[in-house]
C-alpha cells in the first residue's frame, strides 16, 4: 500500500511538472528548438522517480511525450507529427527519457537500500549493546521484544521460554494479544509444543532461538510480510536475542553456584564458630557437673558453691550464644530492624557490664563530662559493648582491668574498649569480624565481633581494632548523637 502511494504521488509530481514547465514555455515557443523544450520537460521525469520510483518515472515520460508532441512538435495542438526531423526527435525523447528515469530510479533504489542497510546495522549495533550488558531475564526480554517490534513493525511479537515440556509467553511488544492467540502460542499443559521455524496457519512468524545446537526458545510475529533481506535480518536479530539468553541463563547458573559455595562456606564458618565458642563453657559445666557427681562429702560447701557458680556462669554464656546464634540469623535473613531511642551513653555502658559481670570482673568505664546521648537500638547497641567485653575479657591478663573510655568526634560519640592482651596483628585487624573459627596467631574468633560489626554498621556507623596505649587491643565504635526534645511547656 506504501509503494503504490508513492506511485501515485510520484505520477502527480510528474503531471504538475508537465504542465507547470508547459505553461511557462508556451509564450517562448517561437523562440525554443525542438531539442531545447524536450531537455526541459526532463525535469518533470526526474521529479517522478525521486518521488514515485520507476513505474511514476514511465507514466512522467508518457505525460512528457503528449505535452512535447501537441505544443513543441509542429503542427501544434494535435498529435500528428509533420517531418522525419520531428519523429526522430520524440524517439529520441522518450529513449532519453526512459534511460534516465532507469538511472535515477536505480540510484534512488541504491540511496534506499543503504539507508536501509545503515538502520539495519544501527539497530543491531543498539541491540547487541543492549543485550550484552548484565540485566534482569525479565528486562532483556522485553528489550528483545521491543526491539523486533520497532524494526519489523508486526501487529504482535511474542517472546517464548520453555515450561517443562511447553512454552509459555515470556515477554510481548506490539498489540495485546488475544486468549486464543496465547493459548496457540502457549497451549495447555499436557499438548507438547515443538520449538520450530515456520509460518503456521494463522499466519504467525515463529522462529526458533538456539545457542550451540540446544533451544533456548521461540520468537512469533504476527501481521508482518518480510522480503529475504528482511528474513535474514531477523534470524541475525533471534541469534544474537538467542546468545543473549544463554549468556542469562549461565549467569544465573554461575551467581546460583556461586550462592551455594558461599552458604557451604557461611555454613563451615558458622559450624566453626560456634564449636569455638561452645567448647569452653560446655567443657566447664562438664567438669563441674563431673566433679559434684564424684563427691562424697570431700568437697567443702565454698568449693560447692564455686562449682555452682561456674555451672551458673557457663549457662549464661550459652544462653549469650544462644542468642547470638539467633541474631545471626536476623542478620542473614535481613530481618534485623533497629528500634531507635535516645539514650545516654553511660546507660549503655552500665547495661553491657551488668549482662557480663559473671564473666569480666574488672572494668572501668570513663566518659567525658560533655557527653550527649545516643539516637540507637539500645538492646543491640548494649549487644555490640558486651560482645566486645567479653572478647576482651579472654585476652586481659587477670591483674589489669578491661578499660571503656567515651568521649566526641567529629559530631559522633566514640566509645572505645581496651584489653592489655597480645593485640591483634596489623594483617589481621580486617578478617578479625569475619566468622570464622579462627584468626591469626592469638585465636580471636566467634560470632561476637561479627554481630558487633554488624549491628554497628545496621546503625551506618563504623567499628575498627588497633593498638591500645601501652600494648594490647583497642576496638572502637561509633554512635550517632541524639536529640534530646525540648520542653516548651
């Protein structure tokens, strides 16, 4: 329908060129050869083709020889044609004519076929960059669909995957498509839909997308008539939409593979972690319960009540793991969600040396005068100070107490826990919050550092280890200030 407009547009070009350039000869006739006024009625033939192709350049010759052969051709007005001079000159005329409506039709043919080649590799260029970056299944399908449909311009392209043994549609451009459109193209379970290339019998394109021989899935077009150029740019389109879901496909595969490698190794590191941190309390217990087992009235009631004391202790540290053990899964499973109030920091510090006080005896908390309060989850800020106690606690030696100073730092409160231990190497101080049932030379491990740091950063706020004043560790940390509500009342 679009070539036979522009036939007719190029017919009418042609006609008013005719007559346009006959009117203004006519007054100038005398004064014109025969030769001159058909070099001029070639204007109108050039016209024709430009706009309407070959068949409008032969109807522009057909008008140009009746307006040469009644007006310049004597006798005028009439058909007739007087001398073999003037026979000649019309044969001449529409031989001329007729080359040069077949050069400028041929030219534009070849103009139209590079601007076609040229968008043809524009659009494959913009889709092969579309298709190569790293994107979601659900987004490169719709930008495979879309893209087909701007170039062919069906009334419906279908994207196709492959659902057990059938085909479901994935992804679709154009006009919605009919239920009994998608019931053809994605039959009910139990009818087995090949994965072929063909036009069917409704008249639907469907062309099988394969990478390395094995089907990946099927593209449909529906409304489209293509010529064989327009054919092998679309199977150049479904290869490269083709590797494009391969290349998905095996990116999940390898992010899949990559998820379960990292759970096994989250796993090993957790089963570490935790036999780590359960041995020591479970060892005391049984040796305390072993020892109660065995008396027969040796044990003096102070022993008895150490023994109890440490059974009571060590319970308390398991409970700890316990629920560390269960943050821990907050964490992974991301449903850790912080309840912030505006507390001030020494209740922190009190808080965390009461939950330890079975195990660390010796603490000394210093916080500056100027102190604001803090804007956090109190129970996981009081978390983040005991888990860090208690880590220092196994590394002080018994004589020195474990020292928690608080002071302010570029608009941030700094809470800081020293230890006079072993320290932790400089190589050391990145991989000391990972979970892990060990690290470096002095043993720093288990979960508590790894929730610290974890609930540290859930606040956006930052914690490190470095060197304490005198030798030993200093982990630090930081909390955000709070805004205490003024009273207007």
């Amino acid at each position: 329908m679009t070539s036979v407009r522009r036939m007719l547009a190029g017919v009418l070009v042609a006609l008013g060129g005719v007559a346009l350039l006959t009117l203004v000869m006519l007054p100038f006739r005398p004064h014109f050869s025969v030769a001159t006024a058909g070099l001029v009625l070639i204007l109108p033939v050039v016209a024709g083709v430009s706009v309407g192709g070959l068949a409008a350049g032969v109807a522009a010759v057909a008008l140009g020889f009746v307006a040469y052969d009644l007006f310049f051709i004597p006798p005028y007005n009439t058909l007739s044609v007087g001398s073999a001079q003037n026979w000649v000159a019309l044969v001449v005329y529409v031989l001329v004519m007729l080359a040069v409506a077949r050069v400028v039709a041929t030219l534009q043919e070849a103009r139209a076929q590079a601007r076609r080649r040229e968008e043809e590799t524009r659009r494959l260029y913009v889709l092969s960059n579309l298709l190569i970056r790293d994107q979601p299944l659900g987004e490169l399908l719709e930008r495979i669909a879309s893209t087909i449909e701007a170039s062919f311009r069906p009334r419906w392209v279908a994207v196709l995957l492959p659902e057990g043994d059938n085909l479901g549609v994935a992804a679709t451009a154009g006009e919605m498509l009919t239920e009994d459109e998608r019931q053809r193209l994605s039959p009910p379970p139990g009818r087995v839909q090949s994965l072929r290339t063909g036009r069917d019998e409704a008249e639907v394109i469907r062309i099988a997308l394969t990478a390395r021989h094995e089907p990946v899935g099927m593209i449909a077009l529906a409304g489209v008539s293509l010529d064989s150029d327009e054919w092998d740019l679309l199977r150049t389109y479904t290869n490269q939409a083709a590797l494009a879901l391969e290349r998905s496909q095996l990116h999940r595969q390898v992010m899949r593979t990559e998820l379960l490698e990292e759970v096994d190794r989250l796993r090993d590191a957790l089963m570490g972690a935790v036999s780590h941190d359960l041995r020591t309390p479970l060892a005391s217990v049984k040796a305390a319960v072993s020892t109660l087992r065995r008396d027969h009235g040796a044990l003096s009631p102070a022993d008895r009540a150490e023994l109890l004391e440490m059974i009571e202790s060590q319970s308390d540290n398991l409970d700890r793991l316990v629920a560390n053990l269960l943050d821990m899964t907050r964490i992974r499973s991301g449903a850790l969600e912080l309840r912030r109030v505006v507390v001030p920091v020494a209740e922190v510090v009190d808080e965390a040396v009461h939950a330890v006080a079975n195990e660390v005896s010796h603490v000394t908390a210093t916080l500056a005068d100027d102190l604001p309060p803090v804007d956090v989850d109190q129970v996981l800020m009081v978390q983040v100070l005991a888990n860090l106690l208690e880590n220092a606690a196994r590394y002080s030696p018994d004589a020195r107490p474990i020292e928690v100073e608080a002071t302010t730092a570029d608009g941030l409160v700094v809470v800081a826990v020293r230890d006079h231990g072993p320290g932790v190497p400089f190589a050391e101080r990145e991989r000391v919050f990972e979970m892990s049932s060990g690290v470096g030379g002095d043993g720093r491990a288990g979960l508590g550092l790894t929730i610290a740091k974890a609930f540290v950063e859930a606040h956006g706020q930052t914690i490190g280890v470095g060197e304490a004043p005198g030798g030993g560790a200093e982990f630090t940390f930081t909390m955000p200030r709070g805004v205490v509500p003024v009273d207007n009342s």
